[in-house]
C-alpha cells in the first residue's frame, strides 16, 4: 500500500485490499491483534471493486482451492466486512473479460 502511494499514474489497482485479511480472519473465526483493525481505518482506497462470484466458471485449482458454496460465503464475508469500514464495494458484472474492464474503467472516469 505504502509503496503504491508514490506510483503517478492517475490509477493503481490492487488485486486485493487491507481488509481481506481480517475478513478471511473472521470467515475462520480466528481472533486477530487491533492493528489490523486499525490498518483498515488508516490506509483507505478510493473504490472497492468486488467480483461476485461465477458458477458456470468456478473451477477448483492450486490458486482457487474452495468450492463454489465456500466461494459464496467468503464473497459475502468480504463485502460485509469492507461496509463495516464504510465502503461501498462496487460490483463487476458477469460478462466478458473485455466488457468487465470497460466497466470498470468506465467506474473509474466518474
């Protein structure tokens, strides 16, 4: 996070944010220290996309080990925990890889 502050381009994408790790913490029940908590509050980003997840293209492999029952409720922990620290997590729709990155950028321009 730190290091993409310097980046000057008008946009840096993260694959994933602060706040997974006390989601995934929560989703196992786990306790965890309150810097983490305080992580989120601190290092804020300026848009949340979220992408639900996709049945017909959920596969399981060595990167995505959960079934698609375990994909839902990680979703939804995600999505409840970045409201708590007062996102709005946009949400990409299902369509085509070139369609998603149209809407996004699109997200972006507003």
């Amino acid at each position: 996070y730190k290091d993409a502050t310097q980046i000057k381009d008008d946009f840096v994408l993260y694959d994933r944010g602060i706040p997974d790790v006390p989601a995934y913490m929560d989703y196992a029940g786990q306790d965890y220290p309150s810097i983490f908590v305080e992580a989120c509050k601190d290092y804020r980003y300026d848009r949340i996309f979220v992408l639900p997840p996709w049945e017909d293209i959920h596969q399981v492999d060595n990167e995505r080990y959960e079934d698609f029952a375990t994909a839902r409720a990680l979703h939804n922990t995600l999505l409840k925990t970045y409201e708590r620290y007062g996102y709005s997590p946009i949400a990409v729709p299902h369509c085509s890889v070139q369609e998603r990155v149209e809407f996004i950028e699109n997200q972006l321009k507003r």
